[in-house]
C-alpha cells in the first residue's frame, strides 16, 4: 500500500556523487564523523586512545574540529557545558573500558542537569563481545551495563552497517526533553575495517516534541485563574526549554510570585517586582510557598536542595509541569503534567484569565527584606562583599560555573546570574571539579565572551590538568580558585578532622604559571579588581583568593 504524504529522502546531485566516488582509505571511524557532521556537529570532545584509534584517525581526515582534554571525566564535563550553552547534543569521543568508566561522574551530572551528551567509545574487537575472558587491552564483560542506570539511552554498534542509524538514534534521544546524556559503543574492529558503505549524506534526527495533554493544562488555567495566592517555583526545565520569556508573561499575568531552583538560575529576573530569587535554603521561602494555595513548578522535581532539604509541607494544590516523567509526582502529591516546559507554558498563556493582586509585590518586597534581616544578623560582610564584587566583575552576558565550594552555596542563593543559561554548577550530582573544564567547553562554544569559573582548593585539584588544554587552545576562561587551605566543601569532613591532617596544597599563582598561564593572587579587597583585569584580558588565567569564607546559618533545621 502507498501513501501520497510519503517522505522520501531524495539525494542532491553532490550527494549521489559522494555517493558513487567516495574518497580512498575510508573506514568505520569514517562513518562516525560522516554521520555527525550530517546531523549538525562541528566540535567533538575527547581523549580517544589507541581502541579508538579508528575514529582518531577519521577526525584528522575530517572537518570537525576536536577538541581534546587531559582526562575523560573532564572531557565529558566540556561537553556537558558546551551542550547547556548552545543547546546541540555534544559528541564525546573515548576509548573503552578505563577510558570509558572515567566519565561516569560527569556523565551523571550531565544526565541531572538535562545536558546533551553523546558519548561514543570504542569496544573490545567483536570476537571478543558478550562477557567471555578473552584477556584484551580494556576488556570488560558487559561495558554498556555500567552507563545503563546513569544516561538516558545506550545504543550498541555490531556492524558498520548499524554506526549512521544508531549515533541518529541517540541524537534524536538526547535532545528529546528531557535532554540529558546518551551512550554509543562501537567495536574497534569495526571501526578499524575499510569500510565498502557510501560516504552518509543523508541523516534526520529530529527530536520528539513532548506536548502537554490539553485537558491538564485546561485544569491548571482554571486553577490558577481562580486562586488566591498563586506561586511558581521555575527550575532547571525551564532553562533547558528556552522558556523563560514565557515564564514571566505568565507570572505576570498571574501576578504570581516566582522563585528559582539553583538549576533555573536565571529563568526570572532577578529585580522583577515578582521575583523571590533563589533563597531556597532560608525559611522564610519555604513558608511562602507552603502558603500557597496554587502552586505552580515548572521543570523541577523539587528535590533536596529545591524543597530547603526535604523540610517543605505545602499546604495548597501542586500543578508540577515536567519533561522527566520519573520526576512527576516523586516528591509530593500533585497534578503532574508531562510536558516540556515550553510547551506547557504556551498552553497556559493561551488558557489563563488574568488576575488582579496588587499586593503581590509587597509580599515578595517583605520577604526579601526578612531574608535579608537575617543574613545582615550573622557577620557575613565579607562573603557578601566577595561574591558582590565577582558580579560586579563578570559581564552581564558571560557564562559562570561553580564547583561544590562554600562560594557557590551563596551564589545559589543570592547571586544574579542576569539572565538564564549563564550560571551553572555541579548541584545536581554534586560531584567536584566541575567549573573549570565546564567553563572550557563553553569557551569553546562561545569564544567571544569570556567565561568565569570558580572552585574551592579540592575541587581545584580534580581539575589543575586542563590548565594545559587552555594554554592549548587558548580559551578566554578566568579561573577563580578560592584557596581555603583545605579539600573545599569537604574540609569539616570528620575523617579529616580524626586524622588531623591538613591537606597538602599546592601554591596555585606558581602552578598556573608553570602551564603559561598568568596567575594572581588576591584578596577580598581586591578582588573585583584583579578579577575585571583578569576577564578582559585575552586567553585563560588564574585568579587565587586565600580565605576561609563561611556559609549562612541553615534554616531548614529550624
């Protein structure tokens, strides 16, 4: 039976050429780059080693540009920010086993934040698949089972045949809201082999939209049409969906309060009469929105960090509008809609009867101002005037990423990311040594503004081997390293305190110089100084700030 609404594919007169005459030397690897150049890729991550020597070799023949990092789990954090910043799914390229594993953690953070990652790696030669001992370099009996629980999809290669439709496959996957990681493995024998396939031309990997059901959404509208106190917590979702211009319009029309996770830094403005910032882990938040009677979050799953550590009772009606249908309801009764947050709020625009609350804003005003009260109480000048002075520094359109330092704990709360998609963190794994090769994949993305990354003393060691990879590429990346004396957020660790040791740590203004990179060493004073100096400057450089910076007393416990 046909179908007059049938697509087919037709081939251009180049592309039957390609077709026909392909270049000499082709092999698997060759099928690789093809296939992701035909989807849109331009930039590759990576350290492929000698399993991967076929896709190695492929690279150099082709027109992406590679960008290669000094350990696995750092390449897969480049990646992870490069897909944050542009949207497009980022090709991570590694070799089997050791090289393979070292990327779990970053590929977790990549799977909590919703970055698009496609990690392909090479495989043990296919003689030797399917859990035997055969004893080759790299050899695992089931390497795929150790990414299943921590990407969204794994898609395994046999045949070159099978390379073009399954890296489509996983592209359409991880950028399918959710977005988040996905994992291709090829044998390296096939990727080694000649290859007689024609050069791939031709690949669709068009990503499904994730709709709202109109019968939800027709609920929601009336809910927060009629209620009383509305309110909307705005997370991660909405960054990810470019939906924040749709966000405020409907805040606005509601005149609902807006509060933002630290994964949806930015998806609010930050001064909007509405908004309530990001004071998650102070008490006074959580009471407001306990208070409401509608409450609207929109691409969060109000988590750990997002619930003021498990502590929020709401005592109204929960409407939850998110991508990850495991994340619906996990935490609390609700009408969950699943939805990517785009879509949903369109929807919603379309449905809700504006409201009248004039004393919406002085709500939010009273708030802030008891947040504040608080903070003011507690002798915390100088964190507040150090991460002042950091905002006052970074241009208002240049990206920031943060470790797990005390720093970023206040940067969640009370930093002004000045728009969404420019404040990122490891939050939602919680693993260390993020920020600084993360601000490299997004310096790669994006190599006009200079990009801010900042860690504490121990995350920094994760990452001091990159300093070489932006000496390399000469990426515009300013690397604020807050010298503590200790492993970071992990100083107060009880192991450390039973042992009474004081780590060792390295003087870091010496070890950035050693990779030719400048180094500064400065101080809360002159901070915002050395670091404006150090922004504007072209290439990366190393701004270290000896202090021992304290975090806000917790509430949640109160």
């Amino acid at each position: 039976m046909t179908h007059d609404h049938d697509l087919v594919l037709r081939p251009t007169p180049a592309q039957t050429e390609a077709a026909l005459n392909p270049p000499p030397g082709r092999t698997g690897g060759d099928l690789v780059v093809e296939t992701l150049a035909g989807l849109g890729a331009t930039t590759v991550f990576g350290l492929p080693g000698r399993p991967a020597a076929g896709l190695s070799d492929a690279l150099r023949r082709s027109g992406l540009r590679y960008v290669g990092l000094r350990a696995e789990n750092n390449a897969a954090f480049a990646a992870d920010a490069y897909g944050r910043v542009t949207g497009e799914a980022a090709p991570l390229l590694l070799s089997a086993g050791p090289g393979a594993l070292t990327s779990l953690a970053a590929l977790q953070e990549a799977a909590a934040a919703s970055a698009p990652v496609l990690g392909i790696s090479s495989q043990i030669p296919t003689a030797g698949l399917g859990g035997g001992r055969h004893g080759y370099l790299h050899e695992l009996p089931d390497q795929a089972a150790s990414f299943r629980g921590v990407v969204k999809s794994v898609h395994t290669v046999r045949t070159q045949s099978q390379i073009p439709s399954a890296i489509a496959e996983a592209w359409k996957s991880a950028l399918t809201a959710p977005h988040g990681p996905v994992w291709v493995e090829i044998p390296q024998d096939v990727l080694r082999a000649p290859t007689p396939i024609p050069v791939v031309t031709g690949v669709d990997a068009t990503p499904e939209e994730l709709v709202p059901r109109p019968e939800l959404t027709a609920v929601t509208a009336d809910l927060l049409s009629k209620a009383a106190r509305p309110a909307i917590v705005a997370g991660g979702g909405v960054v990810r969906a470019d939906a924040s211009k749709k966000l405020r319009r409907l805040a606005e029309l509601l005149r609902a309060p807006v509060v933002t996770t630290f994964g949806g830094k930015g998806a609010f403005p930050w001064t909007h009469p509405l908004s309530l910032r990001s004071w998650l882990e102070d008490r006074g938040t959580t009471d407001f929105l306990e208070d409401a009677d509608v409450l609207l979050v929109v691409g969060s799953g109000l988590g750990e960090l997002s619930s003021n550590h498990h502590t929020f009772r709401p005592r109204g009606r929960i409407v939850q509008i998110e991508a990850d249908l495991g994340k619906l309801e996990s935490n609390h009764p609700a009408l969950g809609i699943h939805a990517d947050a785009r879509l949903a709020l369109q929807a919603l625009l379309e449905t809700v009867t504006e409201r009248e609350d004039p004393a919406a804003p002085e709500r939010v005003r009273t708030l802030l101002a008891e947040v504040a009260g608080r903070i003011a109480a507690q002798d915390l000048a100088v964190e507040q005037e150090v991460l002042a002075s950091v905002r006052r520094a970074l241009p208002a359109d240049s990206p920031s990423f943060w470790d797990m330092t005390v720093l970023t704990s206040w940067a969640w709360s009370a930093f002004d990311a000045k728009g969404p998609n420019r404040m990122h963190s490891a939050q939602g794994a919680g693993g260390p040594g993020y920020a600084f090769p993360a601000a490299l994949g997004a310096a790669v993305a994006d190599p006009t503004r200079p990009v801010l990354a900042v860690s504490g003393a121990g995350g920094a060691l994760y990452s001091v081997a990159e300093l070489a990879t932006a000496r390399q590429y000469g990426l515009n990346v300013t690397w604020i390293v807050v010298d503590d004396g200790g492993p970071g957020a992990f100083s107060a660790d009880a192991v450390v305190r039973a042992a009474a040791a004081e780590p060792t740590r390295p003087d870091y203004v010496a070890l950035a110089e050693s990779f030719g990179v400048p180094g500064i060493r400065t101080t809360p004073q002159t901070l915002e100084a050395d670091l404006a100096k150090a922004l504007a400057s072209p290439g990366p450089s190393v701004v270290v700030l000896p202090a021992v910076l304290r975090l806000f007393a917790p509430t949640h416990a109160g």
